[in-house]
C-alpha cells in the first residue's frame, strides 16, 4: 500500500491515535485500495449515468487502515480504452464516507498529478487555485461527480448541479488520471473501476 497516496484521507485525526494530527492532512489523494478490498455495492436498477451516451464500466471501495474513505464509479463512452482513457467522455463518481476539506484536496491532487506529467510552476499554482474554487467542502454520504471533457476540461457536480469546472483539457488528463492512469500508484482501484479482466 503506498502511504503518500492515501487519498483524501482528511479529518482522521483522532482515529490513530499514533498519528500527529497534521499527518493525516500530509497524505491526501489519489485512491488507495487495499487488495482484496470488497467491492461496493451495485447501483440500482435504472439508475442514470452523471454523462449522457456513457455505460457503467466498474467500482470499487477505498480503504484507509480498514477506514472506509469512499466509493467510486467510474462511466464511460463506448470504445473506451484503458490505456487511452482521456481520449473519450467519462465520468468519476465518488461517494464519501467522512469529511473532506476542498484545499486539502486540491494540493494533494496535485501531488499526484506530478507523478503523472510535467507541468511547470505556474501552471501547478494555476489549477491549484481553479481546482481549490471549483470544489466543495464534502462531507460523509456526499456524492461528488467530475466529468471529463476531452479537449475541454472538467466539470464538477454535487447532487445533480455543476459546482465549479477547470477549462484545461492537460488539467483534465492529469486529474482524472489520478485514479485511470496505467501509472497510477493505486492499479487496484484502477482494475476495479475499468471493469474485471479489462486489459490495462
């Protein structure tokens, strides 16, 4: 299990007791599945995609020490392919377990979009503060959604409404690649949500 990757694990503090309560705050991103982890329950019947002319592909749960920190599902165009996830419409869905602060997210999603590609400064401090406007403060039950628009940029939506988006389509690559990406530090989650047996 990578460490640095436990993915908006914010506002633990207290549940180890170990921990200073800043070190919780220090590791905050990208998924962060436990092999083996339960899947998470199938959507209803019926149930709608967040993005018009998208399927189900997968899901999985993530886990933190045995935390449950959030569900996430992932939609996507037909002819999606693993390797080239950016190329079409998809959307991520995550559901959370506890609560989360919008900073923390956004400075340790680029954390992790630094693992993914190069971008310089300016452009990190740029979608540091695009992403930090564009998301909500979540908390525990919330459903967050991010569509991501080839050639565009990603959306954002809460409970059925555009929250914020970030109008840059390398944003958007390196962002949702954060859980898509064949490099991602979590494969785990990634196989989950790409769907089982779906070559990588």
């Amino acid at each position: 299990m990578n460490r640095a990757a436990c993915a908006l694990a914010v506002g633990l503090v207290g549940v180890a007791p170990a921990m200073a309560p800043g070190a919780w705050a220090q590791m905050a991103t990208s998924p962060l599945a436990e092999p083996g982890a339960p899947r998470a329950a199938a959507p209803a019947p019926g149930e709608a995609s967040p993005l018009a002319g998208t399927r189900l592909l997968g899901q999985g749960l993530l886990r933190f020490l045995g935390i449950e920190v959030y569900r996430a599902r992932l939609w996507a165009s037909p002819g999606f392919r693993p390797d080239d996830f950016a190329a079409l419409p998809l959307a991520l869905e995550l559901e959370y377990r506890l609560d989360f602060k919008a900073e923390a997210i956004a400075r340790r999603s680029l954390d992790e979009m630094r693992r993914l590609g190069r971008f310089n400064e300016e452009q990190a401090q740029r979608w540091q503060q695009a992403l930090r406007a564009a998301l909500p403060d979540v908390k525990a039950g919330d459903r967050l959604v991010g569509l991501h628009r080839p050639g565009v940029g990603a959306v954002f939506q809460q409970h059925g409404r555009t929250v914020g988006e970030v109008a840059d389509p390398e944003f958007s690559r390196l962002f949702f690649g954060i859980w898509l990406s064949p490099a991602t530090s979590e494969p785990a989650l990634r196989q989950a949500l790409i769907g089982p047996g779906r070559a990588s």
